[in-house]
C-alpha cells in the first residue's frame, strides 16, 4: 500500500525556519518526482516545490524560490522541504505528492500526483 507521512510542521514566527519531512513506503520512489503542495485556508491547493526522480533538478514556485529548498534521500525514501525566512503568507497545510514511476508529464499541476499524505500544519505569525 503505498502511503505518505509528513511531518515538521509547527507554529513559528516571521522569519523562523522549519524543516518538513516526508516518508514514503509501499512502492519504489527513486523513479518518482516528489513534490510538496500547500493549500492556505479558503485557497486552492497550490504548487511549492518538486524535486525530479532522475538527476534530482528541482523545481520551486516563485513564492517560495530563494527561501525553500526541496531534498531527497533515496536511501531511506524520504523528501524533504527545508524552509527559511517565512512569512506569514506562507501558513497553509503543506502536502507531499507523488507522480507514478517515470511520469513525464506536467509537474505543476496536481493532475500529475496521483498520491498524497495527510498533511502537516504551518502557521507563521507575524
């Protein structure tokens, strides 16, 4: 069964860091793009980072470029989202994604992860 755990989130101040993991079990991931979304209350849920199965270029939403930055570790199937300077706009709940293996379609889109964790809470007061 394949199955994603986020974690790390928290309750920080503007200008704070957190780090946020994600595990992943159940399938191979090393041939899977991972990608972490956020949905901010009363918002779409929107696109923050994907890291590529292949090479592991990444990807970031201008939002965050600069300040976010998206890891993996094969060995131990987990995705890592580390973030820094946050504001306030940057509370949401934040999501781990996975496309299928060797997807090679739109990564911006959610169309593109068929599978999902449960989410991890950030909230960042100014």
């Amino acid at each position: 069964q394949v199955q994603l755990i986020e974690s790390g989130g928290g309750l920080v101040q503007a200008g704070d860091s957190l780090r946020l993991s994600c595990a992943a079990s159940g399938g191979v991931w090393s041939n899977r793009h991972m990608g972490w979304f956020r949905q901010a209350p009363g918002k779409e849920r929107e696109f923050v980072a994907v890291i590529r199965w292949s090479g592991g270029t990444t990807l970031y939403a201008d939002s965050v470029e600069g300040r976010f930055t998206i890891s993996r570790d094969n060995a131990k199937n987990t995705v890592y989202l580390q973030m820094n300077s946050l504001k306030p706009e940057d509370t949401a709940v934040y999501y781990c994604a996975s496309t299928p293996p060797y997807y090679s379609g739109p990564l911006y889109s959610r169309a593109g992860y068929p599978y999902w964790g449960q989410g991890t809470q950030v909230i960042v007061s100014s």
